[in-house]
C-alpha cells in the first residue's frame, strides 16, 4: 500500500531545504512589572509615623515648657499678672457687647430677644469701659463675673443631682455642686483677696502641668524610639531571610 507524498511536487527535497529551522513562534506578551514586595516591618507609613511620633513628643514638651514659664510668671509677679488678665477681660467684653449688639438687629433675631440683646450687649459694653478705668476695677468686675458664674453653676448642678435620683455619681455630683457654689461666694463676698489667691493656685497649677507634660513628652521620645529600632530589627531579619514570591 502506498501513501501519498508530504511533498505535492514529488520532487526530493535539497540539503539546504532539510536542514531549514521551523518557523518562529510570535512572541508573548510579558507580564506587567510587579512592585517590590513589602515585607512586615517595611510599611511604606513607617516613614510617616516617625515623623508624626516626633512632632508629637516635641509638640507635647513645648506646651509643657511653656506653661512652666507662665506659672513662674503668674507666681512671680501675680500683681501685673491680673493686671493683664484684667484688660483681657475688658476686651472680652467689649468684644462680646459689639457683637450682642449687631445681632439685635439682624432679621433672624425674634422680637422678644431683640430687646434683651440690645440690653446684654449694651451691659458688657459698659462693663467693659469699666475695666478700662483702673486695675482694681477690671479685677473687681472680673472677680464678681467668675463668682457668680460658679454659684450659679454649683446651684445648677446641686439642684439637678438632688432631683435625679439614678443620676451616676449622685453624691459626687451634689459635693461638687456644693464645692463650687461656695466657691462663687467666696469670690463675691472677698473679691479682691479671693482673686489674688486663686491666681497664686492658678501658678502653682500651671507649674505641675507643664512638668507633667514635659515628663510625659520624654516618655513619648522613648518609646518612639523602642518602636523605630524594633522596626528596623524586624526589618533586618526579613532582609536576610525573604518572603517566596507569589
């Protein structure tokens, strides 16, 4: 039995036609480049939180100096302390009165609360240009102000912890209402000495803040620190022996 022939022409194929090389296949798209893998410890935000963890710490011991320096100067010169508290509060009111005033005619005011407006902003006014006469007048103003805020509060909060009886923290609630209602007291009925010795515990407040800070923001450089060569070990360790590629 014969075969039909490869060859249509049935002619013998030369000795440069078989030794001829198959045809090339086309050549395959390559895969997209893959981004080096990240291993643990080599988070690209770890770059970020360094920096963050620093800027924290240093932030927090600036504070802390700062209040330091300021509880230092309270105590050291209480005198032109209140003083300069005193015209701050002078600009506070007139500030505030400025502002009572122009809403009193805004359109969105209702009637009733236009007049007690005008009438709250041209107070704070007056008491403003009050505080601008003298030293003793601003500390005077400005003692009866914080008296009569906290009396106010402690009576508030009094009133409410006694008539709320599921009230978390009732009694605590009641002891500081008391607290600060005596308090508001104190300052009205002995202003000027009462305001003097608040702004001596106002300084020593300041001082034990900023060195609680300044201890705090150490604290926070050294753990930072601890975190940052952690980091790095772990990193390290990764280096030496990596992950398969996936």
């Amino acid at each position: 039995m014969s075969y039909p022939s490869e060859n249509p022409s049935g002619a013998t194929p030369g000795p440069n036609e078989a030794h001829q090389p198959p045809p090339r296949e086309p050549d395959r798209p390559q895969p997209p480049h893959q981004p080096p893998r990240v291993g643990l410890g080599e988070s690209p935000y770890g770059g970020a939180l360094n920096v963050l963890s620093n800027a924290a710490w240093q932030v927090l011991l600036t504070a802390g100096v700062a209040a330091i320096a300021l509880g230092v100067f309270v105590l050291a010169w209480p005198a032109a302390t209140l003083v300069v508290v005193g015209v701050l509060f002078g600009i506070y009111l007139l500030v505030s009165g400025v502002f009572q005033l122009a809403g009193a005619f805004g359109h969105h005011v209702p009637g009733h609360l236009r007049a007690l407006s005008f009438i709250s902003g041209a107070f704070s006014l007056l008491l403003g240009l009050i505080c601008f006469r003298g030293a003793a007048e601003s500390i005077l103003l400005l003692a009866l102000w914080i008296g009569f805020g906290w009396l106010m509060r402690g009576t508030l909060m009094t009133a409410m912890a006694i008539s709320t009886h599921d009230l978390p923290a009732r009694g605590w609630q009641i002891f500081l209402g008391v607290i600060t209602g005596l308090a508001g007291v104190v300052l009205i009925v002995s202003p000027f000495h009462s305001i003097a010795a608040l702004t001596l515990v106002a300084g020593i407040w300041l001082i034990v803040l900023g060195v609680t800070e300044v201890i705090h923001a150490f604290q926070l450089r050294g753990r930072s620190k601890k975190l940052v060569a952690g980091a790095q070990g772990t990193r390290a360790r990764l280096g030496s022996h990596p992950h398969p590629q996936v």
